[in-house]
C-alpha cells in the first residue's frame, strides 16, 4: 500500500485568471476542496505475450496533474485542491481506505477500481459524496447496473468498439474476423464488437476463441495463419485486452489484412500520440510529473479531477448535491484536450467525448466520424444513447 502526498503546486499561471478583478477575488470565499483518488492494481499473472506490462501505478499520476492543473488556477479564486491517495494491489483494503476517508470528511471520490468493487464502495457510502469512475470500461455499469452519485471518465467498451466500427464503415471494410480470449473481459469486448457491427453495417463472418497456452513467441508463425484461416474478410478484430494473444495476430493472419480492436490499430481514452488542441502540453506536463507516458486511465483521473474542480469553479461549492447537479446540468463543460468542449449525459454519468484511433507510433482518426448524425450530439453515436439505458441518474437526484 502506498500512502502518497499532495505534489507540489504548478509553477504555470493560466491567463484567464488574470482577468479577473482584484475587487472580485478580493471577496471570493476562500474553499479547501479534498479529493480522495482509489487505485487498485491487483497481480494480473503472466503474460503469454512479452509485451510492456500495464504501469503500476496507471492513474494516479493522472490524478495528480489533475490537482497540480486545478490549483493553478485556484490559486487566484482562493481554492486549494489537496488529493487524498491510496493506491493498493489488495482488494480488501479499499472499502476500509474508502470509508475513513470519509470519517475524515472527504466526500469527492476518484475510483480507478473494477466494476465489483466499484459497486461494492458505492453500496457503503451514503449520499452526500460525489464518485467518479475512472476505471472500468464495463458497458453494464452505464446500462443496467446504475451506481448512484457515479460518473464515468472512463470511455465504455461500446463507445470504444462504435469508434472502430465507425471509421470500418467509413472504409467500406464491413466483413470482420473476430478473434477473442478466454477471459470475461475478452469475451465482453467481443460482445461490444458484435454490438457494433449491428450498429454500423458490420458482418461478422466468423467469431473464433483463442484458448491456447502456447509460446507464440515461438510458434505464431505456425499457429495463426490456420487459426485465421476462414472466409475471406476486410479486417481482423481483435479481443486481448490483457495481451495473451493478440500482439502476435498482425502480419501473421491467412490472408494478408489489417488488424484492430485490442491490438493493431485500437481505440482509446488516450494516447501519447494525440497531440492536437493542446494534448502536446498535457502530454509534457504529464512526462515531467511521472517519467513516463499518459495512458486511458491516467487520462480519466486527470479528467475525473478536472471536473471535481471545474465544477467547484463554477458553483463557488463543495457540496456533493451542488456540484453533481451542475456537472450533469447543459451548464457544465470541461475543457480536456480533445478539440471540443465534453459534457456528461444525463441518464447514465459517462462523459461524452471522442475517441482516438491509434497505432503505437501515430493517430489514425478520431471518432465520431463525419456523417454519423445524432438529434443531441453526434458524441452520442458512441456508446449506449439513452433509450437503450435503464439509468437514470439526473432523475435520481
């Protein structure tokens, strides 16, 4: 377990807080905002492939920028933002962390948990608390099972395989080969893919489980082309998300073709490719801050604090029921180096926001693609609208 300090304050000063009158931040009520930031990152177990292995500590640098970005401008509003860090590789420690946070008065949350445990904090807590989900992709969570008082930073599974199947479309590559693990995440990423395919014209030809132990260090040559071997296709989508296949798949399917989803070409929160709209600047802070790169996750703590903030911004509030209202009200918008202005949809907490379509070394696209229309935002294309949602959690409010 590691207890871990609030970083020191930015030395940058953002010029929109300099146009402020000194008569009005002269009566400005001076505000303390506590932000409690949860990660878990259990032992995932070895890895078939001998890829990068996730960072350790995936999130909590997020987390941290996002208060050394908040006080750079809260310093001028009288706000000072303090984050409360706790990340664990034992399960059991988080609801105890959780709740003496709470004792302690800290009622604004940052979670980087999966879904059971998600929903196991949100079951303990009572009302008064705002809680932000920046770990999990699971689409239940935005579909049926809706935790109360939760926002989501994090993009869904759906969201991310809409962005794919979006720019497939675009293409005209709509005949997939779908090759999934043996593992339940696999298996619910390749149940989004399906749900996409219906979606955006997709024919999935044939769906195929990896459930091999080999080396494919030493045998991918060998094992995939006839595992791959089938009608032909446009595209191999892949289903890894812990990577015990699918970064072998490209260059060694039967016929010659692209691969995406988990591997090859993928959707993402983020990457250290985007670099537009500002991404360079946040990208650089981020490297100094951690000495390494921002991945998804890093992103939707970043995010996830930036909202707690900006919402405290705008309401001159600490309270939960204040500064929840107003980030799900049409009022509220984070600016988040994406190229527009996100906000949050209203029946389930996800933050809307485009996808980018990445390889290692560049960035392909960025979904919603042109000509996916929506009556709302065409962000909406992307994920489950609300028609297709059982949450409601404006209405809950």
């Amino acid at each position: 377990m590691n207890l871990l300090p609030t970083p020191p304050l930015p030395r940058l000063i953002l010029a929109t807080a300099l146009t402020l009158p000194l008569t009005a931040v002269a009566a400005i009520t001076p505000l303390d905002v506590n932000i409690s930031y949860i990660g878990l990152e259990p032992d995932h177990g070895a890895v078939l492939s001998n890829i990068l292995p996730e960072p350790a500590d995936a999130g909590l640098p997020g987390a941290q920028l996002g208060i050394d970005d908040s006080n750079t401008t809260g310093r001028f509003l009288k706000q000072k933002y303090h984050l409360h860090a706790l990340s664990t590789d034992d399960t059991d420690q988080v609801l105890p962390q959780v709740l003496e946070q709470y004792q302690q008065g800290i009622r604004l949350f940052v979670l980087n948990l999966p879904r059971e445990v998600l929903a196991e904090v949100a079951s303990q807590l009572p009302g008064d608390v705002v809680l932000i989900n920046a770990g999990s992709a699971d689409d239940v969570l935005r579909t049926e099972q809706c935790l109360p008082r939760m926002l989501h930073t994090l993009p869904s599974r759906a969201m991310l395989t809409d962005a794919l199947a979006q720019w497939l479309s675009s293409r005209r590559w709509n005949r997939w080969l779908l090759l999934e693990g043996n593992r339940s995440e696999d298996k619910a990423y390749a149940d989004a893919l399906e749900r996409s395919a219906k979606r955006m014209g997709g024919h999935i030809i044939e769906r195929k489980a990896w459930d091999y132990d080999t080396d494919l260090r030493r045998t991918a040559q060998k094992e995939l082309p006839p595992f791959t071997q089938t009608d032909e296709y446009d595209v191999v989508l892949v289903a890894d998300e812990r990577g015990d296949f699918g970064e072998y798949v490209p260059y060694n399917t039967w016929y010659p073709r692209p691969v995406a989803g988990t591997q090859g070409m993928s959707p993402v929160a983020w990457h250290r490719v985007v670099e537009a709209w500002g991404a360079a600047q946040l990208q650089s802070r981020f490297e100094k801050l951690s000495g390494r790169w921002m991945n998804s996750r890093d992103y939707a703590s970043w995010a996830g604090v930036r909202t707690l903030a900006e919402a405290v911004t705008q309401t001159r509030s600490t309270d939960p029921q204040v500064l929840l209202t107003f980030i799900l009200s049409d009022r509220f918008q984070l600016g988040a180096f994406k190229g527009r202005k996100l906000t949050y949809r209203p029946w389930s907490g996800q933050l809307r926001q485009p996808i980018p379509l990445v390889h290692p070394r560049a960035l392909v696209s960025q979904s919603p693609q042109e000509g996916f229309l929506h009556p709302v935002t065409d962000l909406d294309t992307l994920g489950f609208d609300a028609v297709e949602s059982r949450c409601s959690l404006q209405g809950d409010l």
